[in-house]
C-alpha cells in the first residue's frame, strides 16, 4: 500500500489513502525536518538543534530524549514509517513521487511551472512549532516557491501572455516589494501591454520603496529596462514567438553521469549562472551537456542554444565570439537590417534580444574565458565545456572522472549489444582495462568491434592488448573519431616546456611524478617544471591525483610516450635522470633513519632531489615510492 508525505502546506501523512495522525511537539518537528532533506542523513546534533530550537538544555539528555522521540515518531507511523537509522544520524526513506516537495522540484526542472506551484496547499509546515526548523529549512524553501514561480512568469511573459500578468504581477510586488525580479516582469508585462506610462510609473514607485526601505537605487537590470522602455527600442515588442532550438540530439548511448546531471539541474533550478564542465579529451563532457540541455530543454522556455567553439579543433581555428553572436541573432529572426555593424553594438542587440526570456545557452569546446564572456547574457543558464578550467570566469565547475568499471561494461554492452557481449566476460573486462574509463576509447573500441561482426571481443582484446600499437589500433577510422586526433588538439596547444614533459612524463617508468621528479626527467629547473605542470592540468592532460603527486589518465601516457619516441633524442638520458634523480632523494631519506649510512653521490646537472625535514616525512616517502623503487631497477635493468 502506498504512502504519501506533504510537507508544502500543513504536516501531512496518508496511507492507503487515509490520514495517519503524527504526534504534536517534537515528533512533528523530526518528520518535518528529516522530509525537508529526504533521502539525506540528518546528524542527531543538527535535529538536536531543531527539535529544540537552537540546541537543548542538557546535550546528554537530548541525545536519549530524541532516541524517545524516534520510537515514538515510528509508533504512530506504523506501516507508514519511512524513518531509518543511519550513521550519526536518521534519514527518511521516501521515494521521490510520495513527497510534494521531490514531486515539486522534479517538475520545476521539467518546465512543468504551474503543474510544480499546484502542489502548494499553503505555508509550508505551518502546524509544525519550531523556530530553527523553520529559519534554517523552511525559509530557502520559500525562497525556492518564488523562483520557480519566477520562471513561470518568464514562460508565460515569453509566450505572450503579458496583459493576463498585470494583475498577478501588481499583487507579488505589494507582498515582496524588494524583490526586483517581480518588479522587472511587472515593468516588462505593462510594456507589453501598451502602457508605457504605467510601467513608467512601476519604476518611479518601486525607486522610492527601495531608497526609503534600504536606502539603495534599483539594482542594474531594472535599471536598463526602464532606459530601453524610454526610449522604446524594438527588442522590447509583445512579439515572442521565435524560440529557437539549437540543441544536437542526444546520443542513445550516454551512460552513468548521475552525479553531474543532478548538479546541472541544481545549478539550473538555481536561477541564471555559468557552470562549467571540464575533463580532459574524450571524457564525455559535450555528450554529458547535450544530453542534460535535452532533458531540461523544455524548463527554457525562451530558447535553447548550442554552439560548437572549436577551441581545440585540429582542422579550424576557434569560432570568434562575433560570429557566434551572429548565428545567435540569426536563430531568434532579428532583420539584417537591424542588425549593427560593431561587435560590441551586435554582442548589445543579443542581449537585448534575449533579455526577459528563460534561456539556456551551451557553449562546447571552449578554449578560453575571453571566448566566452561575450555569449554570456545576464539571466541565461550558460553550461561550458572545456579541457582547461575557466578559473577566469566566475562559474560553477564540474569536472568530470573516467566511468568505473560498471559504467564502461554498460556502454560496451549499450553500443555492441547484449547479445554480443553476452558469455564475454573476460574479453569484455580487458577491453574495459584497456580503455581505462574513458567514453571515446570505449565508443572507438565498440565501432572496431561492430564493423567487424565476425570478430569476437576476445580477438578484439587481443588485438588492442599490445601497448606499443594501441593508440595506432584506436586511430582506425575517421578522422574525428581517431584518439591520437583528439589528444593532437590538446597537445599542440602547449608551450614548448610543458609539451616536452607532458612526452617525456609518458616514458618515465613511474607512472606518478612530483614537480621535482618530472624536472629531472625533463631536465629543466623545478621552477620551470613547476609551471609547466600547472599548464598540462589546466588542459586536463595530467591530473593531481595526490596531495604534489601527478599523472596522466592510461591512454595519454600512451600517446606521450609515442610522441617522444619521435620527437625526443634524450628519451634515455630522461630515465637515467629519473634514476638519479630518485637515487639522491633515497639517500636524503635514508639518512633520517637511525642506523643507516648513505653513501654520497655524484652530483648532477638538472637533477635537484627532495629533502627531508624529519624521520616520518623521509620514511613516509619511501613507503610511498616503494612500488615506484620496484618499476625504476626494472627499467634500470632494460
């Protein structure tokens, strides 16, 4: 039988369809604050602070009077408890449908506004006394009410209902009257409406509010908007109609991700911001982007826009923002006539184009922040993708990891078949080591597999296995889809010094190096080697996987490595600096340790080895380096 839960509006219960009535006092107050977070551990001291609003007399007590109140809570629920004991604390087992509020914030991120707002049977929790709960949960989620009914305002501005507004709107701005997002659509449904004056009038009254309750002049974007209803420009018409969709279609095999979806769709259900997606090449974030911008596309109800920025094209050189902005314009109709003949006046026309409207723009493969800054208008949602961080913008960021093992098996099997895979364990699982999580090398591997049905994936495996010829495997087909190609467009980028320690990082026999480890085997100054290395993480071609420890994803140290066995003439001398360089620091360590002698070395060019500034930091790297010892007397030994 099912159970329902509602927490927007009065406490609510229902099983079976009927009403179960929850104790007053505290046991409300437990409900009330573990559905607020439903599905989260809720720390005993945190509901502590709750259930006493701001903490209680006697913490000792607390603790054994809340363990009270669960039995009781849980007694009262009967077949409809959804109260679990986790670690530290309690959490609510509900699924996502029998909860208003999950059911509230999965059709808000569908664009489903009026559908999400109906579900509001008043003041959240009103029955449920307590002042901490209420301060610390209930008032965001007010906060969230009014954002998602916000953007259904945008919608319905957006498609032309803005006579239906007026009303509505003039009564949000009596109740919230500081808040200038009401007093912008207000504004904007009066224009609209062919009453200039009074939207005029809306600006006059809402300035006075602001300078007598906060003492403050409107904020920017209320502002311009009574600049531009001044003067009566165009871009401000009733007419909307033009929602461009400029998304690709999905692909059928994007797999896993839940993590980074679900942080999209927060940041989106948010409001307006840029959020950055970034990894290094072939990891899936245009795949992961497209495919969250197509699930949510019908929540941007102003338009949907993509553009392909080709900052790491091997073939082009980047889209310049002006174009782009071109394309743009293009997409939403605006008359060539009208269209300026400056990059900065065209960038001014986009975003009064744009301006008012629920709009999501996808900015793939960008380059850098310069390339991106013009095609960011204020109130989009703005997702970039990028090999490099974006550190300039001031963005959310998301970077995304290779898939696990489970993921990578299901997007072979996604790809091939299941009828394919089936009964291939063991071929399966070598392809997955091979490809080491990363989605293109899985998709090119699959691609090899079904242009060759007759092969079975152990042949596959056995093919790819060889490690010398790997990448020369992986670049069978086009152009586009071959590895090494991908990686080129990262690589070429580089400035001389980090392009020759990216190469040589990937011969040296440790597959993880500190600064001071890779300035040996590059031969330069730890200086130099320190920047550089802070340039390849940037582009996502080495990772800091450790506190001052880096390395390169399988298949990159692969592609360094046939890069330096071409472009490298030091390639040996690089290992018998690493040796050296390892050799030196060993002794530095050895020498904290009690009855050791370490016998000095030669000194060498390039080569400066670590210190030690006591016993447990010497003895804690070479507890560290130990399998790394293991992997240099084997290359040695070569």
């Amino acid at each position: 039988m099912t159970t329902e839960f509602g927490v927007l509006g009065p406490l609510e219960v229902r099983h079976a369809g009927r009403p179960v009535a929850v104790p007053a006092g505290k046991a409300r107050v437990l409900l009330a604050a573990l559905l607020l977070r439903v599905g989260e551990v809720v720390t005993a001291d945190e509901l502590v602070e709750r259930l006493w609003d701001g903490g209680a007399p006697d913490p000792a007590r607390a603790r054994a009077t809340l363990q009270m109140t669960v039995t009781r809570l849980r007694r009262a629920l009967g077949p409809a408890n959804a109260v679990r004991t986790a670690g530290g604390g309690y959490l609510a087992d509900v699924r996502a449908e029998a909860l208003d509020l999950s059911r509230f914030r999965a059709l808000a991120d569908a664009g489903r506004y009026a559908e999400a707002l109906a579900l509001w049977r008043g003041a959240p929790l009103s029955d449920v006394r307590s002042d901490a709960l209420h301060r610390l949960e209930v008032v965001p989620l007010e906060e969230e009410r009014l954002s998602v009914l916000a953007r259904r305002v945008d919608a319905d501005l957006a498609a032309g209902a803005a006579h239906e507004l007026v009303a509505e709107l003039r009564s949000l701005t009596r109740a919230h009257p500081l808040r200038e997002r009401f007093l912008v659509q207000l504004m904007l449904a009066l224009y609209r409406s062919d009453r200039q004056a009074e939207a005029l009038a809306a600006y006059r009254a809402a300035r006075e509010v602001l300078a007598a309750e906060l003492g403050v002049e409107p904020g920017r974007e209320l502002r311009e908007l009574h600049e531009r209803i001044l003067v009566a420009p165009p871009g401000l018409a009733p007419a909307r109609s033009v929602v461009p969709h400029l998304l690709p279609s999905r692909g059928p095999h994007f797999v896993g991700r839940e993590a980074a979806l679900a942080e999209l769709s927060a940041c989106a259900r948010a409001g307006p911001g840029v959020v950055v997606v970034d990894g290094m090449a072939g990891i899936g974030k245009t795949a992961l982007a497209v495919h969250w911008a197509n699930l949510a596309a019908e929540a941007f109800t102003g338009g949907r826009l993509y553009v392909n920025l080709r900052g790491f094209d091997a073939s082009a050189e980047p889209v310049e923002p002006d174009e782009v902005v071109r394309g743009f314009l293009d997409a939403f109709e605006v008359p060539p006539a009208r269209v300026p003949p400056t990059s900065r006046a065209q960038v001014a026309l986009f975003r009064r184009t744009v301006a008012g409207r629920k709009l999501l723009v996808v900015l793939d493969n960008a380059r850098d922040a310069e390339q991106v800054r013009p095609l960011v208008p204020e109130g989009a949602f703005v997702v970039v993708t990028s090999r490099h961080r974006l550190t300039g913008l001031a963005a959310r960021s998301i970077t995304l990891d290779p898939l696990d093992d489970a993921r990578s098996r299901e997007l072979l099997d996604r790809r091939l078949g299941p009828e394919r895979v089936a009964g291939q364990g063991a071929a399966t699982a070598a392809l997955v080591e091979l490809c080491a999580g990363l989605p293109l090398a899985l998709a090119v591997v699959a691609a090899r597999a079904a242009v060759n049905p007759h092969f079975t994936l152990a042949h596959v495996a056995d093919e790819l296995a060889d490690e010398q010829d790997l990448l020369g495997h992986l670049g069978a087909g086009e152009e586009d889809a071959r590895l090494w190609t991908v990686f080129s467009w990262s690589y070429r980028l580089l400035g001389p010094a980090a392009a020759r320690v990216f190469r040589l990082l990937g011969r040296h026999p440790v597959p993880t190096a500190s600064v001071s480890a890779a300035a040996a085997v590059a031969g330069l100054p730890v200086p130099d080697a320190a920047a550089a290395i802070a340039e390849l993480v940037d582009a996502h071609l080495l990772a800091e996987h450790a506190p001052g420890r880096y390395s390169a994803h399988p298949l990159l140290r692969r592609y360094a490595a046939e890069l330096s066995a071409t472009e490298d003439d030091d390639a040996d001398h690089a290992v018998a600096r690493a040796l050296t360089w390892y050799a030196h620091t060993a002794a530095n360590a050895v020498r904290w340790l009690p009855d050791q002698v370490a016998e000095d070395l030669p000194a060498r060019d390039c080569v400066r080895p670590d210190e030690f500034a006591s016993a447990a930091e010497a003895s804690a790297w070479l507890e560290s380096e130990w399998d790394g010892f293991a992997r240099l007397v084997r290359a040695a030994t070569r």
